[in-house]
C-alpha cells in the first residue's frame, strides 16, 4: 500500500519566503521516501494560468487550478506542496474543502520586512503605483484563521522552518518519523 498523499499549502506574502521554504523541504521528504511534487505560484501562472491577470476573480481562478491539480496529486499518493501568495481565505476555504487532506502553512512576515527583502523590486513599483493591485499594498492578503502550521521567516533560518513543518508532518503521522540529515 503507498503512502497517503496530502497538500502542504504554503501561504503568506510576496517575499515571505514560500518557495524558499518548499524548494528546502522537497528533497527531505523524498529523503523520507515520498513522491513529491512543488506548484509554485509563479510557474503554475506561466504554464496553467497563462492569460490571467491579478483581478480577485483571476487570481481565485488561478488558486482553484494549483488546488484541482495539488488534489489530483494528493489523492494518488504524492505530497502535493503549493507555494502560491492566495490572498484570499475564501478561495483557500474552497481549496480545503475540495481535499481530503489538506495542511495548510501560513508563513507569516511583517510587510515591512518583505518589502526589505524586496529581491524583485515588486514592492517599490507596487507603492510608485507602478504595479496595480499588489497583494498586501493596494490588494488584500487576509491572514489565514486557523491554519495548522505557522512559521515565521523574518526570525527563523529556513531550517528552523523545515523542521516546525516536519515536526507537525510527523506529529500527524503524514510522514515516518524517521530522521534526515540536512
């Protein structure tokens, strides 16, 4: 019998450190023995989500596709890992509902440190208006309620990150409990 799948759904702002965070944790799950595989917010819009723009109604468009496909995933068996901003509690409700296991990550952070961190300069052009509707300066990011892990990058090393994420994971027994070397 295979290992059950899951969605690990990272969320939090631009910069927060999502796909820093899946891109370390990938390799130790498979370490572990699982199939893995990474939806990043920003290929899934490159190759899925070609063509959507950044209103609420594409980027609800946008999540309930990296969702669909995390699902499919899930339910034969992979670690379906997400590292999208999904601004919006209602659509990641949605997300939730459609998966039969379902862990969602909220990496949390400080605006004032994302936009320190600012490796893209999207939040500079955000607040010269050069960029419309930038999550967490002139559109929304709704903190998630009652998410099942929260890390915080502005004062954990990524690895301290991993390990709160493994921690839960082996807590739930979603994953062994066997040890991996970093």
């Amino acid at each position: 019998m295979s290992d059950p799948g899951f969605i690990l759904w990272f969320t939090g702002l631009s910069g927060a450190g999502k796909s820093t965070l899946a891109e370390a944790l990938t390799p130790r799950l498979r370490e572990l023995g699982h199939n893995v595989e990474v939806l990043d917010g920003d290929e899934v819009r490159e190759n899925l989500s070609k063509g959507l723009g950044f209103s609420k109604e594409d980027r609800d468009t946008n999540i309930l596709r990296i969702g669909y496909v995390a699902k499919l995933l899930s339910r034969n068996g992979v670690i379906a890992i997400t590292a999208a901003i999904s601004p919006y509690r209602e659509v990641r409700r949605q997300v939730r509902a459609m998966a039969e296991n379902f862990v969602e990550v909220f990496v949390e952070v400080p605006l004032e440190v994302v936009e320190e961190r600012d490796t893209k300069g999207l939040y500079k052009k955000a607040r010269a208006g050069i960029i419309q509707n930038f999550t967490g300066i002139s559109d929304p990011y709704e903190d998630p309620e009652s998410p099942e892990i929260v890390v915080q990058t502005a004062t954990e090393s990524v690895d301290e990150s991993v390990e709160i994420i493994l921690g839960y994971l082996r807590e739930q027994k979603l994953v062994s409990a066997g040890t991996v070397n970093a």
